[in-house]
C-alpha cells in the first residue's frame, strides 16, 4: 500500500463550499446543504474564496484536529507557499495574504436544524463550539490528492465530497440517487447556464476517479447514482467514518502518514 500525506477538514466545510471566485453580490454569503446552512458576512476585507481559502482552511483544521487546540498558528507566508507547494514569490505570497485577510475579517457561521449556531472563529482563533463540531466531524483527506487537482476548484470540492460521503452510504441501501440539479445547487455557483455545469461536472467525475478509482459514482439521465463504497483514506481499514477518521489520526500522531486503498472495491 502507498503512503500519503493526509489532512482535515471538518465536514460542514465539505458539504457547503466557499465560492469559486471573488463573491461581490452580496455582502452575504449563504449555502444550504440539508440541515446545514452556511452563512458567510463580509465585514470590509472581502469574501474568502477558491482555492487558496480553501488550502488554509484545511491547513488549520488539521493542525487543530492533530494538536487539539483551537489555537490558530500561522506559518509565515513563504512556509506556508513551501507546505502549499507554491513557488513563493509576488504573486502567490499577495494572494495567500488576501485570503488570510479575508478569512480572519469575516464572519463564517454554521447552523444545524434544530441546533444552535455557532461561529468557526472567534477572534484569532477556532471558536470552542468549531473545535467541539471538528473534533466530531473531522473528515480525512488525501492532500496529495486533492492538491493535484486544485486547478480545477469543481473536481477538488467534489473529491472533498465523495470522500466524505460515499463511505457514510448505509449497507441496506447502498445507493443514493441526487438530481443533477441538486448537485448543481452544491457545487455549480458559478455556473449560470446548467448544460455548462453538466459537461464540468462530468470531466472532473473523470478527474476524482484518477485519484479515488474506488469511487463509485455515475451519471444516469438527469440523476447522480451514489454507491457505497470504500473511503479513500482507510489506514488499511474498513469501518464507518468515524472509525476511519480515529484510525488516520492516529497513524498520523505516530508516523506522520497513513495507508490509502490500493484499489477500486465495493462494499
């Protein structure tokens, strides 16, 4: 089995995204995803968004998931390009410093059905209610993976999204069938016309499944057909979510990576 380096992203992240591209609609920011709703304000510095936003984010829930502490401790910028694989120079280290600006300018709010809401910062730092949804909710992702794919912000967010849910599936009924139109309102913001949405929704399908060949999804009609399938980090294990997410943490703690599947299998 291959080893790989493995980060956290905490599932609310996963099932409602940043924008694509700078967002200047709205002040405010808001995505649905079942009982979920994300709600991000822009306070003066501007939305957070793509692919760099992304990247930090994660950067930070690892770091909190690994070390377990809410505090935020930022590389300086030419680390942080060197952990991003960026090749630090004007360009990359004033766009990593924007989305730094933005993300700690914001206000990015998490609200469950029938729960209370609950901010992912507070001041500097992750909010103890955010650290309390990590902690329960951590998913692990093969940065590798979804590094190589970070040209195409679509084919990254549905790689995020597979991972994560394809694995939850449940064994009785081990498949979900989701309007393209729903996946659309996940995952095609910024696309205005649906036929564009569909044809990029294909080929990054074509592009998850280099790196996840185990995924198990496929386009019928105008529906999306989910089928249960092994998580793509598993440590050589499988086993719910939870348990793949507690065996990845603990690989990591003591050797620093963990076992990716060698190869595409159902359960």
């Amino acid at each position: 089995m291959e080893k790989r380096n493995v980060w956290f992203l905490a599932a609310a992240f996963i099932e409602c995204n940043l924008p694509h591209s700078d967002y200047t609609e709205s002040p405010i920011y808001q995505r649905r995803n079942g009982s979920l709703r994300m709600t991000i304000i822009n306070n003066g510095a501007g939305m957070p968004y793509g692919v760099y936003a992304r990247l930090l984010l994660m950067h930070i829930m690892t770091d909190a998931t690994i070390k377990q502490t809410p505090e935020i401790d930022l590389p300086k910028i030419r680390a942080l390009c060197r952990l991003f694989s960026l090749t630090s120079g004007s360009k990359a280290n004033s766009l990593l410093l924007d989305q730094i600006k933005r993300l700690f300018d914001c206000t990015i709010t998490l609200k469950y059905d029938g729960e209370d809401a609950f901010d992912l910062l507070d001041g500097a730092n992750l909010s103890n209610a955010f650290m309390a949804h990590l902690s329960e909710s951590a998913v692990p992702v093969d940065y590798d993976a979804y590094s190589a794919m970070r040209r195409s912000i679509i084919s990254g967010d549905l790689f995020l999204w597979l991972s994560h849910r394809l694995p939850q599936i449940r064994k009785d009924k081990p498949l979900v069938t989701i309007p393209m139109v729903r996946m659309k309102e996940q995952f095609g913001s910024s696309y205005s016309r649906h036929i564009d949405f569909v044809a990029a929704f294909t080929d990054a399908i074509k592009t998850v499944k280099i790196f996840y060949p185990a995924a198990n999804v496929q386009i019928k009609g105008g529906d999306v057909m989910l089928y249960r399938s092994h998580p793509h980090v598993f440590a050589g294990l499988e086993g719910e979510p939870a348990t793949v997410a507690a065996t990845a943490l603990a690989a990591i703690r003591s050797n620093g990576s963990v076992h990716l599947a060698p190869k595409a299998a159902n359960q």
